[in-house]
C-alpha cells in the first residue's frame, strides 16, 4: 500500500472522520482508522466507535491498493501540525505505516484491517428528502435540550418525528423541550419516529452545511444513514419509546407578554452572575408592563433586573432555570419573542412572535 497527496488533500476527511473516535476504548482498533486504497486511486477512511461509524474519501496523486488501520489521533495531529503545502507519502512496511513530508519522517504502528468493525448489510425501509440548510437547522435550534446520560436512555437523543408531511425535531431532558419543524418536500413518508443517540447528533451536524441542496436520509430499522459525495454517515438508533412531547406543551397559558428578544436575553445574562450556581434559579414577576428579573445566591446577593413588556398581566411570580431560558432564547428567530404562562406552578412556553416553526418549553423552579 501506497498513496501521495498534498497535505490540504487528506487533512480534509482526516478531520471528517476523527470525531468518531473515543479518546478512551476498550477495544484498541477502535482507537484506528480503516485505510483503504482502491484501485481507482482513492483513498478511503472509516472511523467507528460501534454505535456511529463516518466514512470520508479522496483522490489520491500516485497510490497503490491496499488496507490497514492507522492510529487516528496521531495520524491526524501530525497531518494537522505539517507546514502547507506540504506533499505527503505514505508506504506501509509490513505492520508499520512509514510518512514521509519533506524532511520528516514519522511510523505509525498498525493493526490488521480484518479487525475493524464495520456496520454492515443496513437494510434501508424508508427515505427522507430534505434541504441540507434547513435539516441542519432543525437540529441545531433543539439539539441543546437533549439529556445527558439519563437512566432514560431514550431522552439522550434527538427525536425525527415525520407526520402530515413535516419533518419535527424534538428534544427533552425532563426539565425543558425543544421542537422544531420544516416542510418536507413532496409527498413523503409520515407515521415515523426514530431517535438519534447524542453523539449520532453532534457528527451529522458537524457534516452538515448551510446549503439548500438536496440530502436524503436513508432510514432503516435500527440505522439511519446519509450519503455525501465525499463522506457518508452511518449512526445506529436509539430502542426506545420517546414520552408523548405533545402532552408537555402548555394548553390554556393565556397569560401572554410580548418582549424584546434582545432586551430580555441582556438582563437574564446580568442577573445570571448572582443567581445560584447550582440551580440556576431567576424569579420573573410581572405587573403593569414591566417585568422585573430577581436572582439570589447562598452568599446573600442579589440581581434585580426591570425592563418594559407588553402585557396584560397584573401579578405574577414564577421562577425558572436561566440557562433554560437563555438556551432556548439564543436559537429562537426573529426580533420579538412570546412568553406564554398560566400561573406560578406552570410551564412557560417560549416561541417567536413572527415564527411559529419553533417551540420551547421550560418547566417551573420553587424558589
């Protein structure tokens, strides 16, 4: 096995494919890239940690087929460390990978290629079209909520929801909800729902760009798959039931203010650096038109905050987490924001006056 090319030329997919790859493995190959030549001159990389598995390939100046599996991480901070410009080769030497770039010199121990795993024989049932802007969108406006590590497994993710013809994306962790939603084009399939793992979701955004050519989603029964020129993506699913997000939204919150997007985040910001470090609590209290922002920590501070909204409340006190408030405000389009409550035990619902595509819901604090 052998291969040339310029620098810029692999440090490409290198980066493409090293985010799979756990720092910690209990598997060595795990912590290795699957390099392939073929005959046509191109060079393919494969990383997989046995839930997500990222494939990546260029075309090669000079080569000669063949397999092995390289160190990731080395590979890719030495490629990443060389000046530009720098022309590459690569020879493997019976179970070590010889580089040379100019006057550097570096072997990288391999292991066999017919160790790694690859995710195999995916039987694709359905597919989904849709705009690669407005996919990665969706997903980065809910991603946020996802859970961490909960024993509910099936909150660390993020839900695909397709009915009556949209694409919904939706995230919880028990505290707070995210949901997105997007026209899908054509007449496409509905009456579906998987939910990606955690870090399924952050390599597919990773790939993802804001451009409005058309992706297709290959879905399977415990995969979902998608297909770039240069890249594909493969995740395994999450086996789980995802809790009835519908029902979490707020019915009846008639207690309406309208309010600066702006304006609102700033003094959340301010009063943020007094609230408790470990809940995160702000008391809003609205009465008259104005809505006054408290915060108090175990080392008696305080924050007040006042700012001028537009509504009908008369009083009101209801506390919630500020980093919920702020995460969901951050992603939310549009200048106007709309805060729907009903009373002091009941969720706020967050939405933009002038788009209605996206909803967040924060649950209540006692404070």
């Amino acid at each position: 096995m052998q291969f040339t090319l310029a620098r810029e030329a692999l440090l490409k997919p290198l980066q493409q494919v090293v985010g799979v790859v756990e720092r910690r493995q209990t598997m060595p190959i795990l912590s290795n890239l699957l390099v392939e030549i073929t005959s046509e001159q191109t060079l393919v990389l494969t990383s997989t940690d046995l839930e997500v598995e990222m494939t990546a390939q260029c075309k090669l100046d000079d080569s000669q087929p063949g397999t092995a599996t390289v160190p990731a991480r080395k590979w890719f901070e030495i490629v990443r460390a060389l000046p530009d410009g720098v022309t590459i080769r690569g020879e493997l030497q019976g179970d070590r990978l010889l580089l040379r770039a100019g006057r550097s010199r570096y072997t990288l121990a391999t292991l066999p290629a017919s160790d790694f795993p690859t995710l195999e024989g995916i039987q694709v049932i359905d597919r989904l079209n849709i705009s690669e802007s407005v996919l990665r969108s969706l997903m980065e406006r809910t991603a946020f909520a996802m859970a961490t590590q909960d024993v509910r497994y099936y909150l660390n993710g993020l839900l695909f929801d397709l009915r009556d013809g949209c694409l919904r994306c939706v995230a919880t962790d028990g505290h707070r909800l995210a949901l997105a939603e997007a026209i899908l084009p054509g007449n496409q399939a509905s009456g579906k729902q998987i939910i990606l793992p955690r870090k399924g979701v952050q390599e597919l955004m990773g790939l993802l760009v804001n451009d409005d050519a058309e992706v297709e989603l290959e879905l399977a029964q415990n995969h979902l798959r998608l297909r770039r020129p240069q890249a594909t993506f493969t995740s395994k699913l999450i086996d789980g039931r995802f809790p009835d997000y519908e029902a979490v939204i707020p019915i009846g919150a008639d207690q309406i203010v309208n309010i600066d997007r702006d304006t609102f985040r700033s003094a959340l910001q301010r009063a943020a650096i007094l609230s408790n470090e470990k809940y995160r609590g702000v008391k809003l209290e609205f009465s008259d038109q104005i809505l006054r922002i408290i915060a108090h920590n175990p080392e008696q501070d305080e924050a007040v905050e006042e700012i001028v909204v537009e509504t009908q409340i008369q009083e009101l006190a209801v506390g919630f987490n500020v980093s919920y408030m702020l995460e969901a405000i951050a992603v939310i389009q549009g200048q106007q924001i709309r805060l729907s409550l009903r009373d002091a035990q009941s969720s706020c619902l967050i939405e933009g006056t002038d788009d209605r595509t996206a909803r967040y819901v924060v649950m209540p604090l006692r404070l």
